[in-house]
C-alpha cells in the first residue's frame, strides 16, 4: 500500500469540517481515510459489487467458502454485516499444521459473529490433499482445485444454500488473468467471470471481492480485529500466480491502478466477445456415471482423481 504522507487528513471527514488523521492511502481512488470510514468504504464497495454483478439478494441462502485466511473471513464478516444470510463452509484439507491453525481461527471467528459454519473433511472424505499430491502428476493446487469446487457445489446443495460466495480478491482475479493471457487459455479466459450462474447441478458462484485488494481485505480485517492464518498454503509454494502476483505488483507501485483497470477492462471489453464465442459452442453438462454430479464428461474430474487415490492408497 503506497505510504501516507504525515499528517494526512481522511477525505470523508474533511469533506464534513472534521480533522480526523487517515490511517490509510489508497492511491488508485484517491482517497485517504480515517479507519471508520475505510471500513465503511470497503462495505459498501462489497455491496457495489453484489448488486452490479446481481450476485445476490438479502432473500437468499448463501455460503461463504472459507479458508481462514484474510479474504474469506473479511467477506464474511462484511456479508453478515450488511444484513445478508451467510454462513460459513471450510473444507479440512488435511494439511498438517496449516489445516489445524486456519480450522481453528475459521470456527472462532464463527462463534464470534453467530453463524454457523459447516466443515467437511477432506481425510474423511477421500484423502488429505498429501496424498491426493502423490496420486497425481498435476501441481498440488490443481487437484486441491478440483476437490474444492466438488464439495462446495455438492454440500452447497445438500445443505439447502442456493449461492456460494468465494474470497478471490483483485489481486487473485488479476494474477489468472494474466497467466490465461500470457497463455491464450480462451476456455479458461471465458469463464473469468465474478458469477457463474447456476446450470445443471452447478451452484451459482461469485466473487464479491473482484474489486478489492489483497492488502486492503488485510486490512479490513486487521481494523476490525479478525483474526486470521498468515502463511500461506506449503503446497503453494512455487506457484506461477504468486509470481505473477509479485510481477504486478511492481507495475502497480510505478502505475498505480493498473490491475484495476486490467481487470475492468477484460471484463467489459474482452468477455463479451469471449461469451459471444460459447454460446455458440457451449459444452454439454453430463452426469457423472459415478457420483452423479454435473460433469463435462462421463465421469467427472473429481471421481477421475479420486481412482487414481485409491490405486495409490490400495498398493500402500
Ligand atoms: P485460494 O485458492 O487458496 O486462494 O482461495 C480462494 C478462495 O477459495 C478463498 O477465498 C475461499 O473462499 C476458498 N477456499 C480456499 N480454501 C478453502 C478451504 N479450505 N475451505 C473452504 N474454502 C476455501
Ligand atoms: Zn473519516
Ligand atoms: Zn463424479
């Protein structure tokens, strides 16, 4: 975050004939603010987004996916805020100690705004993502992937939700965005979207802060005492994204506002074009003859992975 300069006032309370010192610089908005008026600004940037995107309403069910990292428990501390009916999904990945911190800090925060959170265990379920990372060739994040989006949109839909909300902030979006483009991933690119509405056993899913800053969710967080797991996943390290992230992170420091509009831009430029060209070669939704859940083939990515654990867990 660019530094403030001493002595800073906050925009807001300026503009009210107050002198209240800014706690935070936001380059790209221009604007310096006092850290009631940053929180005030994250929400209703939060709820900007909800209503532009039409990701939802305060009459649904929505479930927050969480990692017990800073995003997703910053969205869900706003969500509740703003009056919406969130509760909270965290998947246990088995991860060792990353798993048991980040379980710990999502359930507190639970108890702490009342809500309920709903937890599924991954070493229950199929295998800890170790395992899962020894059955395949694929990078651990890809197949941790492909067994977080079964279960949110399988639980989702048992548990009566009818929208799951994710914590993908700006930062995330911007950093597939630009390896997609380094890339030309065209069927990647054209689902990069803040909603994927509902069809055919897939759960609608959004992404209320596509708008927002990594380090500002950090900071909402920080302001209003959340607490959350700071280190980062161990199976994460050496991923192309974080050097990406890294990358455009400098650019913006020269240029502030640049993933912003990165982002804005692909999506009202680019996406319409990419959505014209699916609609007309849109992929058939199948069941998967295994599991019965949505699939793009006969059977899906997830009962695909979970032969190849039991080939490695059945020779152990
Ligand atoms: P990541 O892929 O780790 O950057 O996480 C992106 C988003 O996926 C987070 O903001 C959460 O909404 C969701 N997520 C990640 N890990 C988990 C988990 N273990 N349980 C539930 N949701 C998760
Ligand atoms: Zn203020
Ligand atoms: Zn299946």
């Amino acid at each position: 975050m660019a530094k403030l300069k001493k002595g800073t006032r906050c925009t807001v309370c300026k503009s009210k004939g107050e002198k209240t010192k800014a706690v935070v610089f936001l380059p790209h908005h221009r604007l310096a603010l006092c850290r009631e008026h940053f929180i005030q600004w994250f929400e209703k940037r939060v709820e900007k987004t909800v209503k532009e995107f039409r990701m939802f309403s305060r009459k649904d069910r929505i479930l927050v996916a969480v990692s017990g990292g800073k995003d997703s428990l910053a969205l869900w501390n706003a969500l509740v805020k703003l009056g919406y009916e969130a509760d909270g999904f965290y998947i246990d990945l088995g991860i060792d100690q990353y798993s048991q911190g980040s379980k710990e800090l999502a359930y507190s925060f639970s108890e702490k705004i009342g809500r309920t959170l709903h937890i599924v265990s991954l070493k229950e379920q199929i295998a800890p993502i170790p395992v899962i990372d020894k059955a395949t060739d694929r990078p651990a994040c890809s197949a941790c992937g492909t067994v977080k989006r079964y279960y949110m949109n399988r639980y989702a839909k048992q548990l009566g939700y009818s929208i799951i909300a994710t914590g993908h902030n700006l930062d995330d979006e911007v950093a597939v965005l630009f390896g997609n483009t380094l890339r030309w991933e065209i069927d990647y690119l054209k689902r990069q979207y803040p909603v994927l509405k509902e069809e055919k056993g897939f759960i609608k899913k959004v992404k209320p802060l596509c708008k927002i800053t990594e380090k500002e969710s950090a900071l909402y967080a920080f302001f209003n005492n959340i607490e959350y797991i700071e280190y980062e996943c161990p199976f994460s390290e050496g991923a192309s994204s974080i050097e990406y992230k890294e990358f455009l992170s400098k650019l913006e420091e020269k240029h502030p506002g640049t993933k912003l509009q990165f982002y804005l831009n692909f999506l009202k430029k680019m996406y319409p074009i990419l959505k014209e060209h699916e609609s007309k070669q849109a992929e058939e939704v199948k069941t998967c003859v295994i599991c019965g859940e949505p699939s793009f083939s006969d059977i899906c990515s997830f009962c695909r992975l979970k032969q190849k654990v039991e080939k490695v867990t059945d020779t152990n």
